[in-house]
C-alpha cells in the first residue's frame, strides 16, 4: 500500500510540473526543475518527519519532468518546445 502511495506522490509531482510546462511554459519564469532540486533537499533535511520521503518523492518527479532544462542548466526563461506533450522530458 505504502508504494501505491509513493507511486501516486511521484507521479502527481510529474503530472503538475508537465501541466505547468503546457500551460506556463510562455511565461518568463524560473524552470520548474528548479522548484523540485527545493523540494528534494528539503525532503533530504527533513526525511525523518512523516512528509520527508513525500517532499523527497516530490522533488523527483518534478525533476523528471523537466529533465532536458536541467541538464543544460537552464535557470529562467521561456521554454522555446514547438510541440507541448504531456507524455515526455523537457
């Protein structure tokens, strides 16, 4: 049961930073990788609390999620994709 719950955690933090890649990517913003590297140390500072391992699980779907931007270590600015899918890495 636990990993369903994880699973669910991890996918969720996938679907909101997807959606938010569709629907925000026009916006001169921070990359969303960004927010998840946040999320992720502070899951790994406070992994002994209840919701550590869900900011941890988080933090690694909102990365997965904006893979490519983070790799080339893009910090702020428009995401110049032609095409927005739901079901990729960008």
């Amino acid at each position: 049961m636990r990993f369903i719950i994880y699973f669910l955690v991890l996918f969720g933090a996938y679907s909101v930073g997807r959606i938010g890649h569709i629907l925000g990517g026009h916006l001169k913003a921070p990359h969303h990788w960004i927010y998840g590297m946040l999320a992720l140390v502070v899951g790994i500072v406070l992994h002994s609390k209840w919701f550590g391992i869900y900011l941890i699980l988080f933090g690694i779907g909102h990365i997965i999620s904006d893979l490519k931007d983070m790799i080339e270590l893009k910090f702020y600015g428009v995401d110049d994709v032609e095409v927005k899918k739901f079901w990729g890495i960008d």
